[in-house]
C-alpha cells in the first residue's frame, strides 16, 4: 500500500510539470498540490501503523496450548558418560619355554587349572635318556664317595682320595639338578589359578617359545577399563563415584574408581581408569560397559529440563506461564545456568519455586500470548 501511493504521488507531480504549460499552472500551484498529496501519504501511513498494531494485538491474543511444570527443589547430578570393557585382571597365556613337538595335552577349554599344573608336554625323550645316564654316574660317584668316607674315618686313604671322591659326587649331582630343570621346561604349565579359555595347540605340532597357546583368565577378578579424554584429567579420580551399564545384560552395578591414570597416552591424549566388579554374576571379559562417572551432584537445588532452555548469543531464557487478569499469558525469563546433563539442567538465577515453566510448546510463544495449559507433565513437578 506504501509503496503504491509513493509511486501514485511521483507520477502526478510527473503529470502535473510536463502539463504545466498547456493547463497555464505555475509552479507554485504544482508545488502545493504536490505538498498535499505528500501530506495525504503521511496519514495514510500513520493508518497503516495503527492497523499493524491491531493485527499484531490479535496475532498476540490468539490462544496456544502448552505444558508446563512446576519450579520444585531436586536432587542433580552431572555425569561424564565414556564407552568402557570388561577385562579380568589375572589374565594371562601360557606358552611354551623351548622348541620342541608337542606329545600331549592335559587340559580342555573351560577347565579350573591352579599354578603350575601341567598343561602340555613336549617331547623330552633325549633329555630323559640322558637323565637315565646321568643318575647312573652319580649312585656310583655317590657309594664311591660313602666307601672312601668311611676309611678315611679309619685312617685309611689319603685326605686327596677322599675330597675328590665328594668332589665328583658334588659335580654330577648339580648337573643332574640342571638336567631336571631342562627337563620340566619341556612342559607347559598355568601361570596363574584360573580357566583355560582358549586351546591353541595341537599334539604333533611344533611350540615354539612366545607363543600364546594357553589362554588362563581368572574371572574371580575383573574390572571395567576405559580411556578418558585428557580434558577430564582434573576431574576424573580414584575414588569417583561411578555407574557401570552392561547394555548386553540389561544391567547396571554401583562403584567406585579404583584406579585413574596420571600418564596421557601421546597418540590418542587419554588417560586408563578402572573399576573393580568383583563379585558381579554374568560378567564376562571383553564385555562392553558404559561407565557413568558423576562428576558433581547438589541436592535441593531448582532444575529444569534442558531441551526448553532457549540460548541466544546474550542471553539464556525459559518461557514462563503467568495468571493475569483472569488469563494466563507467557512471559520471556532470563535464566542463569549451571551445568547441564542430557535431561536436566540447573538454574542458578532467574527463578523461584512455584513458577511454571513452559516445557511442550514454548516455540516461537511471544510475551504476552494468551495460552491454554495442558494437564502438567509428571505431576507438575521437576
């Protein structure tokens, strides 16, 4: 409408000069005249104002429905939620000492094995056949000995007959004691009390030291391990409170932290911690777990949920729901928060208990507008 009467005005002054002359108007008649069309278009705009006020007033005045609820004192926690395993903590391969072939194997998988029991045997033969010799020198060297022992007691011999008699005894029973360890390095045996979770080995094969072909987990004993972004180094410690989900189980344990790392892996920038889950039914290694590690919690203090707290690059602002002259209207309330979680967040300032805070369509609500509550969410309380 504006722009039609500017453009109306421009083309009658237009018609008004290139006409002047035919008509005998002067200027000053087409100046005056021009005046009161320019005077005609400034009423017409203060008109124009007035009606969008009035469109805008009912524009204000139309009713929304919302949900709200009421500003109450609860209990909020802020968590650090990081993606974690389960690992056992004696958890370790048996692996065989020497090269040779393997002749038996004396466990299964899932069998309870203790500390140095037998696992596997390999091939000895040579070593026992040479034990066979050996033992055979020594009984000699040994009754040789005992007989020489007993003259000398006589005072019969030399003192030189009798130290080289104990002497050649003394010898080969050391290298029949190097020739017994030799021999027990040819069997493969636990580290540790535990199962045996995995067989790698066959009879007739080769082993060859290094090699993990005994995998020994004691599942008395495990833990939830997870690296954890440096940028949490001066919050995360031993001790921390923290919750560990098992989302394969459907469930979750109560702990604590029982070990944080202060060394920052150089390629990732993350630090280990671990949490002990001894006694936990169920649990298996290299089980996923979602540990949530609270990082600070405040009772009796006013939340609201985090999705209906609007941020502008000034200011952060909840939607309120307020009773006035019989209606009830929002109204914009700035807000001062503190942390916030994936639901809730804490608010610092701005609110008292009792006011009631818009939560399902707060969107594009201005102040003013008259609005129609919904029964209140969650009992209308927080």
């Amino acid at each position: 409408m504006k722009n039609a009467l500017i453009l109306s005005a421009s083309i009658t002054a237009m018609f008004l000069a290139s006409c002047g002359g035919a008509e005998n108007t002067t200027d000053a008649n087409a100046q005056a005249e021009l005046k009161t069309i320019q005077v005609q278009i400034a009423e017409l705009q203060k008109k124009e104002q007035i009606l969008m006020k009035q469109l805008g007033s009912k524009k204000t005045a139309r009713t929304k429905i919302v949900e709200v609820q009421n500003i109450v004192l609860a209990n909020f926690q802020n968590d650090l939620t990081v993606e974690g395993m389960v690992d056992a903590q004696n958890s370790t391969i048996a692996t065989s000492k020497v090269p040779a072939t393997v002749t038996a194997i004396l466990v299964k998988e899932g069998q309870q094995v203790k500390t140095g029991q037998a696992l596997a045997r390999l091939d000895n033969s040579s070593l026992l056949q040479s034990k066979l010799e050996l033992e055979q020198q020594f009984e000699f060297s040994k009754t040789l000995y005992e007989k020489q022992l007993r003259l000398w007691k006589k005072g019969v011999g030399t003192e030189i007959q009798y130290l080289s008699a104990k002497n050649q005894m003394d010898a080969l029973s050391k290298s029949l004691n190097t020739l017994n360890t030799t021999i027990e390095m040819y069997t493969i045996k636990a580290p540790i009390n535990g199962s045996i979770e995995a067989i790698d080995i066959k009879v007739g094969q080769v082993a060859a030291p290094g090699m993990p072909y005994f995998k020994v987990v004691n599942v008395a004993n495990i833990k939830a391990v997870a690296e954890v972004s440096e940028a949490y180094a001066g919050t995360v410690h031993s001790g921390d409170v923290v919750t560990v989900e098992f989302p394969d189980l459907k469930k979750s344990i109560n702990g604590r932290v029982g070990f944080a790392s202060k060394l920052i892996d150089p390629l990732n920038r993350t630090f280990n911690i671990e949490i002990p889950l001894n006694g936990v039914a169920d649990i298996k290694p290299n089980m996923v777990a979602r540990l949530k590690i609270t990082q600070y919690q405040k009772s009796n203090t006013m939340v609201v949920p985090t999705n209906c707290v609007q941020v502008t690059e000034k200011e952060a602002f909840v939607m309120l729901a307020k009773s006035e002259n019989g209606k009830i209207t929002a109204q914009k309330q700035i807000v001062r928060i503190g942390l916030s979680n994936k639901n809730m967040s804490e608010v610092l300032d701005g609110l008292t208990l009792g006011d009631r805070v818009i939560v399902n369509g707060y969107q594009e609500l201005v102040d003013g507008q008259v609005l129609q509550i919904k029964e209140a969410v969650n009992n209308g309380k927080i």
